[in-house]
C-alpha cells in the first residue's frame, strides 16, 4: 500500500518551520507495513493545494494532510479536499461541544471563527482533540483515504498514537509485520562498504540492505517484511552475520548512534576513566566525550595544548621531544598520552596532535596526525593517520579515529575477559 | 520568481532523516526575493523522481534538488535529470582531479563507483566540493535552471553560501542588481529582534527585511534589488543604519559569521591570546576556538576539568573554594579563570562551570552557569547565566555567551583606543 504526506501551511515554504510531521508519519506508517512514496509542502494557496490533492489521489491509497485545520481565513485544507472529492461539510454537534467546554474552562467567549472547525465530512471519520480545538478527520473516496490532522505536533502526535494508529490498522488489515535493523561502521567508506556487500544488496530484495553515509561513519539498514515480526527478523540474521563476517571489524555498533556514545557507555560499564590531550582536535575529542549526559562518571578531562609553550609547561612534554621531533611527532603523542594520563590518573589516556590546516606546518602535511593510546601500566601506542579534506572535516576525524581506537581496545577487553 | 526544492533519498521517506535543506534553502530564496512554491521528498527510485522533475519543470523557474549525488547504484539524481532534460553527462577533468587528489592524501585507492561523481552536465555549471567528493551541479533548459546539491548539509550549506548565493544572484536578477547584506546578533531573541524593528519590516519592502533564528544567534538580512549594485546598497544603507540604532548593542557583526570567528579575529588584530578553563562545555568552547584556520595565533590552550580532582589537580583551584562553595560557583569560575590565565600565560581568560544536565547536582538547577572573564592585571570579573532547554542547548548557549564576553571586551577596547 501507497502512502503519501501532505504538509500545507506558507512558514514551510518561508523556511520558518522546518516539517518534522513527515518524516513522523513516515517512521510510523514504516512500522505498519505502510509503504510512504511521497512528501510535499504547500503553501496556505487553494490552488496549489488543489493540484497536490489531485495528484495524490491518482497515485496513492492513504494521503495524510497536515496544517491548515485552524480557525482563520487562510486554513482551507478542509473546505479544498471537500471541494475536490465533492463530500460536503456538515456541522458536529459532539465537536460543538467540545468546543464549548474548550472555551469555557478557559473563561473565555468562543471566537465566531472557530466554528469553522466543527464542520466535519459527511460520512467521514472524526478524530477527538484533547490538545486543542481543531479535530482529525478521515474521508475516504475511490479507494483513497485522506487522514486530516491539526498542524502543531502537541496534538498531532498524541492524535495519531492514541486514534489515527488503530484506524489505519483496522482499515488497511492485511498488512505485514516490517522489521528494520541497523548497522554502525567506522573506519570504512560507505562505496566501499557498498562494494564489499555489492552480492548481496543484489540478491536480495526482503531483506532491502541500504548503506547511508554519516558526517562520520557509515550505517548499513536491514528491512524485511513477513507475516511477522519474528519471521521479519528471521529473514535479517542470516544476511546480517554475512555483512558482519565481511565488514564487522568496523562494526562498531548493532544499531545506529555515535561511536562517541558506545565508548562512553563501555567505559561506564567496565568501571573505567579516560584523560585526553588535544592539540589539533583543539577540544572536538573532549566534546564529543561530554555531548553525552552521565560522561562525568568516565571522563575525567582533558588539556588542549594549542601552543608548544603548553605542551611544554602545561602538560609536561619534554622540551627536547618538542625540539628534536617538533610538535606534530610521534614521540609528542606519547609524551602527551603518557602525561596527561599520570595528571588526571585515568585508567585510558588518548592523545591527538596533528596538523588540521589549511596551511602545512613543521615541513609536513595538512592531515597528518598522530594519536596516542595510553593504558595505565602499559607503553604508549602511537598511531599515525593522513587524513583528507577541510579543516573541519580533519579534526572529525582525527577525533572519531581516537574513539575508535579506544572502542576497539574495550571490545578486545570484552572478549578476552 | 518561482522555485521549488526537491529532496531525495529513501531516507526521508522512512523518516530516519528529517529534511532541513528544504527549509534552508526556503529561507535562503527568501532574502534573495525568490517565492518557493513547493517542496518535495521523492526515493531513490527513478520513475517517482521523473515524474517529480517533470511536474517543477512545468510550474518552476528555478528547481533545487538535494541528494543522490553520491557514488552509489542507488543515487540517480543526476542521470535521472540528464534522461529528463536529453542534456548529456560528460567527465570533467577537474572534477577528476579533485577526486584523485581527496583520496590520494587517504592513501586509498579510488573506489571506481566514485568515478561517477566526476561526470557533469554538458555546457552546465560545476560547484567545487570543498568538504566531499560530490560536486554540485547547474544546469538550464527552457528557462529552468536545475541547481543539483550533495545532501549531507556540511558538504550543502558551505556550498550554497560559497558559490550557488552568488551563482543565483547573477542568473536571476532580470537585468537589476540585487544585494543581500548581513547583520550578525546575539544576546537577543528573534522574536524580540523582530518587534524591535517590526515597523522597518512592515513599510519596506525593498529592500526586504527578514529575522532568522540560527543555532546560537539572530542573522537579520537586507536584500534590495535597483538597476545597479550601487543603488542598491543605498536603499539598504539607511534601514540598517536604522536596525543597527536601535538593536546595535547586540549586533557583533556586519556580515553573516559565527561569533568565535569574530573573536579569533579580533584577538589576532590585536595581537592578544586567549586561554580557556571548561568545566560544563566540556571542550566545546575551546573547539569553537580552534574550529578557524590561523586560531594558533591568538589560542594558548585550555583545560576540561570535568571532574573535582582535576580542578584542583589540574587546574589549581583550592581545596577550600571546592569544598566550601562548590564546582558550580562563582569562587570556583574565579579561580578557574585565575589559575589558567597564569599557566598559560595568556592576556584573556575564559572559565565556565555549570550545570549542563539533564540532572542538577550540588542542589543547583539545570542551566545554571557561571563564566569567569580574566585580564592580566585586573581581577576577574563572574557572570552568572541561567539558561534552558537540553544538556547540548545548554552546552552551547554557555560557550558562546563566554565569546560575547570576550567580544563586547575587544569591541570596546577598538573604541577607547
């Protein structure tokens, strides 16, 4: 089954609000089996509207039209639909009386132009507002329903969860049960993911296996339908094994979200705290660490030595390692693990210094980077990267690759324990 | 004028991505006098997608499509159009090169799906990716122009404002000059901005006047159109003399830019440098620093003590101050402040400690924060903010409020020069 969502109201096509309902409906009639093709926006402009509807209404079984139910003069997503499908608007009394108790625990005179919105299809389906004065509305015709919901998500949302939910489950039955799994990667580009997995994305169509490239990262999706849930994900796990056989060194989650997030969580879990220094990172690592609420209980901190004169005096790099290697060294991403780790009495420490550009520095080039990987009681290891793109773009990625390095270290704890 | 904008990828349909670019781009059209009409999201399916192209091609004078640029089966954005449009795809060179040049520092080899993305349309415009591999495109037939943009919005944003802004202001301007200039605000809502100079916006209608609410920070932008660029900026030149009259104070630059830049840049002038203590942003005040080319100058370093040892350890502040008054307090902003100005030896310092969320601590609430601001020589002057809304809003709104300190202090020392 086809479905297609309809945004109305001029703030979207002013860029003032930006359509968050879309990609809800969408996620939702996703997890009923509801295939979503299509999503437009248009203004408060009957004509415009007018054409959208007509068009939906040769190419879809379910249209949502959200916005445009309140009381002005410019919400007519109503009275347009009316006039296309030529189903007329009659006057509910049960709507009526909502209004009134709306009005009245508010001490409040009704607004003449809100009996606008108690006028409902005749024949059609009324959705209860708790959160506001404008009702949902259902009308079907042809074979297509139109689901009509009120624009503010305060009462979208709970509309649809608590109504608009069950009536698309009673009036679309037949449906399948669909399951979506996700893989997390770094460290692997999405083509060459794709490449890896190029067989397979072929050969299968239950499950669909679609990659999506990140700001950093790559997510593999997984999407089955069966008859149901379990039988959906019976028809993933045979195929997810396989990518994760092929790929599962950069596997670094079996769901989306920020590698930043699963070192942060491990750590938490394995009882231990991590110290960092930061020079080309210039505090990106630190930050990415503490975007997650409760990192308090793993990150004990951080120094971002910008200057030689920092990491000299304030970190305790040695002065002839600086002189002798320079800044953007090896042996300076030891010094600063190895410092920065005795100062806050971390169990990791993790160093980063590099040259993040635009302009080379020390006679070497933009993107090279050295990390330092520190664990109480053992020698530094030193990593070095070349690393491609803006400036922006090489301190994501320096500081990505260091989270990655201490996930891969708390994942090989994990199995040797 | 009319556009529209058209968004692909499967992923907006799921709904695993909630489409920006179109409001972005919405708004962008906006203040250069261009009307969006419509906005589309359609998969990565080529029929739907022709069917999409087809209808903008005969209502749209300008069509923005985002996505489906990348290296894979699945982006068939530009070949779709190119079908569309009977308008060749040919390999540019210098696309190549760029392609060859971002992998080689990578020490990868090119994927050979990524040689898709050097192909571009015949006598068309090409837009250089500064931050990826997916080049933009432009590309005109029967009075359509087609402005194709890499989806993800680091690799889209730099892009629009770099080259598409200026590649529109040319194409579209009919003959008359059309300027767009910037005022830069923060320390006052949009809302608040907006009735400030509500008269100014409601009699002009050139040049336009509109507010945007950006992350941190209000952009007000003026766009006058007049047979030439100079009379233009004189239709804009007395209107914002007028905005900046009235909400001056807030305004922290004449061009659209992030407040840090505006510092760093500052500082450099002035041959200053700035040292910084983090306590709740955890890194981000000091990635903001460093996040612009040259911020070596002027940035000495920092330190995260994200934990009581470490800003006694690390960082110095006395015992006492932490056990009698807390880490979220105005002594311990103090001495933080204090403390790094004199290990870095620099001529500012910024400290901030606070409560980030979503669990107050110490018995103070959620938002509450404290900026130490430390000169050589004078005593450190405190702040005490209380902000809302979630842990990263909080995280940001801290860190950019310790900038405009800085900010309004290096404004301030221009004029009494």
């Amino acid at each position: 089954m086809r479905a297609e969502v309809i945004t109305v109201g001029s703030e979207l096509l002013l860029g003032e609000t930006v359509d968050t309902h879309s990609a809800y409906l969408s996620r939702e009639c996703f997890s009923l089996g509801v295939e979503v093709v299509f999503h437009t926006s248009v203004g408060d402009e009957q004509a415009r509207l007018m054409e959208t509807i007509e068009r939906a209404h040769g190419r879809s079984q379910l249209v949502f039209l959200c916005g445009g139910l309140g009381p002005t003069l410019d919400d007519l997503t109503k009275e347009t639909l009316s006039a296309f499908l030529r189903i007329p608007l009659i006057q509910d009394p049960v709507v009526v009386k909502h209004l009134e108790r709306y009005f009245q625990g508010r001490s409040q005179n009704i607004p003449s132009n809100n009996y606008k919105q108690t006028y409902v299809f005749e024949g059609g389906v009324v959705f209860h507002n708790a959160n506001g004065t404008a009702p949902g509305l259902a009308v079907s015709k042809e074979d297509v329903t139109y689901v009509l919901l009120p624009g503010p998500p305060r009462e979208l949302i709970p509309m649809f969860e608590q109504q608009v939910r069950p009536f698309i489950l009673a009036t679309f039955s037949g449906g399948q049960a669909m399951v979506s799994e996700a893989l997390s990667f770094f460290g692997i580009g999405e083509s060459l993911l794709e490449e890896t997995c190029k067989d397979l994305i072929q050969a299968y169509d239950n499950p669909i296996i679609a990659t999506y490239a990140k700001e950093a990262g790559v997510t593999l999706r997984l999407t089955a339908r069966a008859a149901t849930e379990l039988e959906a994900r019976e028809l993933i796990a045979p195929i997810k094994r396989e990518v994760l056989k092929r790929a599962g060194d950069y596997c670094y989650s079996e769901q989306e979200e920020p590698l930043e997030e699963v070192v942060m969580r491990a750590l938490i879990q394995h009882g231990k705290t991590i110290a960092v220094a930061e020079s080309c990172t210039g505090g990106l690592l630190s930050h990415l660490f503490t975007s997650m609420a409760g990192s308090s209980q793993a990150f004990m901190g951080g120094v971002v030595s910008y200057s030689g004169f920092s990491k000299e005096k304030v970190v305790g790099v040695p002065e002839e390692v600086l002189k002798r290697y320079g800044t953007v060294s090896a042996q300076t991403a030891e010094a600063l693990a190895e410092q920065v780790q005795t100062r806050f009495a971390s169990d990791f420490a993790l160093s980063v210094t590099g040259i993040a550009g635009p302009d080379e520095a020390e006679g070497k080039p933009v993107g090279l980077v050295f990390i330092g990987f520190k664990e109480a009681s053992k020698p530094v290891r030193v990593y070095r990267l070349q690393l491609r793109g803006s400036r922006r773009r090489i301190q994501l990625q320096a500081a990505k690759q260091a989270c990655f390095i201490l996930q891969q270290r708390l994942k090989k704890g994990e199995t040797t324990r």
